[in-house]
C-alpha cells in the first residue's frame, strides 16, 4: 500500500487560446479539467501501475470533492480534512502555436493549525497501513513551514520510506530530517546548490537522503545513490505537454522501490512513467500499457562518482 500526500489539490484545467494580450479579452477556444496538485497525479499513476492508494489531502468546498470523487473512482482510498474555502484551480494555457504552456497556479484555501492538527492525525492513524511514502507539492497558506519536516519525522520513526517533492523553505526544513528519497528539478537544485550540473547536484543532495534524483526534463533521470551514479533517458517524439510528468516519475520511483526492484530496473520504471505522461493529453495521468511500450526505449548509463566540487551547507 502506498500513502500519497497531495496537501493542496487542485482542479487543473487547460485552456486553449489563439493569442494572448495582457489588458485585453482574450477568449477561450477550448477547455479541459483533471484531477490535480502534485499528490492527486502520483496517486493515480500508482494506481494505474496496479499498486494500492490512500491519498491524503484537504479537500476545500465543491471543487474539492470533485477532486476527491473523481480519484474514488479510481479506487484510491481518500482521507483527509474538509475545508470551506474552495479548492484551488491551476490554469495552464495552451496555443498551437502562439506560446509555449503557460501555467498560472492558484494558491488554494488557508488552513488553520486545527486543520493542520486534523490533517497530521489522519497522517499518524493511517500511517501503519502504508509501505512507503510519497509528499509532494506545496502546502496551502497557513501551514507551518515545517510542515513536510514533520510529517517525515514522524514516518522515519515508523520506519517507512519517504519519497519528497517539494521546494523552498519546506524542502531545506525537510532536509534536516534524512527523508529516504528526494526528488527535484534541476532548477530547484540550481537554487539549492549554486550548481548547474543535475549530475553534480543529485551527488550533493545525495548527502542529506539515500536517494536523490534530479531531473532535467528531456535529458532524463540522474539518480544516486552513494557513490553510484545512474543516468536514464526515455527519448519521445510528440511531446503533448510535460505538465505533471514529475508526478508520474515520482510514482514509478516509488512502486518501483516498493516491488524492490535493482536501482536500474528503478530508474527505468520511472523515465518511462515521466515519458508516458508527456506523449498523452490527459494532464498529470498515464497508461500502463504506455509505460510498458516505453520502459524497452529507456536508455541507461552506470557511473561512479568522479568529484564534488560544491560542499552542502
Ligand atoms: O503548487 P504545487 O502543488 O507545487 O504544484 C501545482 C502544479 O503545478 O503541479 C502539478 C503539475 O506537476 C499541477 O497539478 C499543478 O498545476
């Protein structure tokens, strides 16, 4: 079983346009929503990849619980608060040929520390049912800003294994507490480290976890572990959009990790879930049968470590 935190969901919605003025109206061409928030896609990938799901949020007014219905039919097993302010709504603008996605992310709800109390209750009760964790995506205003910090130590004494997405103050929090698997972009790990290659940075975020993976968009995967490095690739031509491919490369990191899989059948399982999502128009979803096709073009390079030259505050 595996437990997905998604803090603060979302309603994504594409929207088409054919041009985009600021100051002027601007219409919309077409108009599609999904299930969203970082959590809500790992959670449906892991259960399109035929693992188990709770999925543990805040669920704000009727947007929040079209969110949480939607991944119910699923069979993913939904815990958490209910809020009165509405669940937020991510818009990402699309055009053929105007611009590239454009993403405008909403803010979502504030909580309360009465809601953030219900939310790490609901964590510590449901907490011996799950195998691994997963805790990605921001938190809504409101929540301590050592929010994930919390909720990792709290797994690290139940013994469980923790895969983190997030960024800023929450991710530095984080940190301190040796969560097992952390992932970030390169442009997470450029701010972190003051360093451009995603090889040099997955080394050193390798010293705060026992698994730091960095992405770096079309060039793939490089994860590490101790002095081993791996680097994994899924080429893809047609690319629909890469909104939410980080989602489902954290949910292959973690099925694959809880099927213990060798660390390179690791890193293909993942490239081939980040790829699966781009080559589809559903947003921050994929197929299995994609992902099967995919993880045969996954290409994979083994190396040790050679030097660090940045040292980790
Ligand atoms: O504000 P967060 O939670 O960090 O990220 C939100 C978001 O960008 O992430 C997903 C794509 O990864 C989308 O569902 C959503 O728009």
């Amino acid at each position: 079983m595996i437990l997905c935190l998604c803090p603060n969901p979302s309603i994504d919605m594409y929207a088409w346009l054919n041009t985009l003025q600021a100051g002027q109206a601007n219409s919309i061409t077409k108009e599609e929503r999904f299930p969203g928030g970082k959590g809500v896609h790992v959670a449906l990938a892991v259960a399109e990849l035929e693992e188990q799901v709770m999925l543990l949020g805040f669920w704000g007014g009727p947007t929040g619980q079209w969110v949480k219905e939607n991944c119910e039919s699923k069979g993913i097993e939904c815990y958490g608060p209910e809020l009165k302010d509405w669940t937020r709504t991510c818009l990402i603008l699309k055009s053929d040929t105007y611009f590239d996605d454009t993403e405008l992310l909403g803010s979502g709800p504030t909580i309360s520390s009465a809601d953030f109390e219900s939310f790490r209750n609901t964590f510590i009760q449901i907490l011996p049912k799950a195998d691994c964790i997963t805790m990605s995506g921001s938190w809504p205003k409101g929540a301590p800003v050592d929010a994930y910090a919390q909720l990792v130590s709290l797994a690290n004494k139940a013994g469980k294994k923790i895969f983190l997405d997030c960024a800023g103050e929450q991710l530095n929090q984080a940190l301190i507490q040796k969560p097992f698997s952390v992932h970030i972009n390169r442009r997470e790990g450029q701010k972190l480290f003051e360093e451009e290659s995603p090889e040099q940075i997955a080394f050193l975020l390798a010293k705060q976890c026992t698994y730091a993976a960095v992405t770096a968009g079309a060039d793939g995967l490089y994860l590490v572990a101790g002095d081993e490095l791996i680097h994994a690739q899924c080429p893809v031509e047609d690319v629909y959009s890469a909104v939410g491919s980080g989602d489902c490369l954290l949910a292959g990191l973690a099925v694959a990790f809880n099927r213990e899989l060798d660390i390179q059948a690791v890193a293909q399982l993942a490239v081939a879930c980040g790829a699966a999502n781009c080559i589809r128009p559903e947003l921050g979803l994929l197929y299995q049968s994609d992902v099967e096709i995919l993880k045969k073009q996954v290409l994979i390079n083994k190396s040790a470590k050679t030097s660090v030259t940045n040292s980790v505050s």
